[in-house]
C-alpha cells in the first residue's frame, strides 16, 4: 500500500526571543520558549498552549536540528502533547524553512488517531 498524505492542520506559533546557550560541543544551543498559537484544518482544531519550547541546535553546516515539546489544546477542550523533531535549512534572507515528524501524546478518545498515525509537518519560520 502506498502512503497517502492528507492534509491535518495549519499551526501558527508564537515564539518568545532565543534562549543563547551557546556552543554546547555539537553546535550552537537555542532554547526558543513557545508562548501560544493557534491550530486550524480540517482535522484538528484548537490553540497552542504557552509553556514549551523548542531545544534546537544549529550544527556547523548551518542546519538546525529541531527537538520542540508543547502542549495543545483542540476546540472541544482535550490536551495532547506534542513532541516534534526534524531539521531546519537557513536561506539566505534570514528565514528558515524544513521538515518535522510530529509525535503526539493524548488520552481523550477521539483524538487516538493522533497515536496510530504518522505524521510529517512543514516548517516556516
């Protein structure tokens, strides 16, 4: 069988200024807190709660390895954690773009789709 993507939701994130840690050994260090947002599509609706962050390291080559946890809640008031890895690619006008695997944590009933299925993201930053 061969996968089919289809499209889940838009999330747009608020982001507070960088947390510098510095050179760490395998790259620059950043944590960058995630202070809310928003979550919109045809599968899943809601807002992104304040409170996460993402852990990214940018190695020498330029590419920054992203390693996010937050919290999300959908329209009808159940959480779901999220855990989302990937890499990011700097242009050259100062935004970043890449790609993400999502992971998702959740308990309500209706949202165990989230836990069975596999997930890629696009980002844009």
């Amino acid at each position: 069988m061969t996968p089919v993507l289809s499209p889940v939701a838009r999330l747009i994130v608020t982001l507070a200024p960088p947390l510098v840690i510095g050179d760490s050994g395998s790259g620059q260090r950043d944590v960058i807190p995630i202070t809310g947002g928003s979550i919109d599509g045809p599968m899943l609706k809601g807002r992104v709660l304040a409170g996460g962050a993402d852990w990214a390291i940018t190695r020498a080559d330029g590419i920054a390895e992203v390693w996010a946890r937050y919290t999300i809640e959908t329209g009808d008031g159940a959480l779901v954690m999220v855990t989302n890895t990937g890499v990011a690619h700097p242009r050259g006008d100062g935004s970043w773009y890449g790609h993400t695997v999502p992971v998702f944590e959740v308990a309500a009933p209706t949202y165990q789709w989230l836990r069975r299925s596999i997930f890629v993201g696009s980002l844009e930053a």
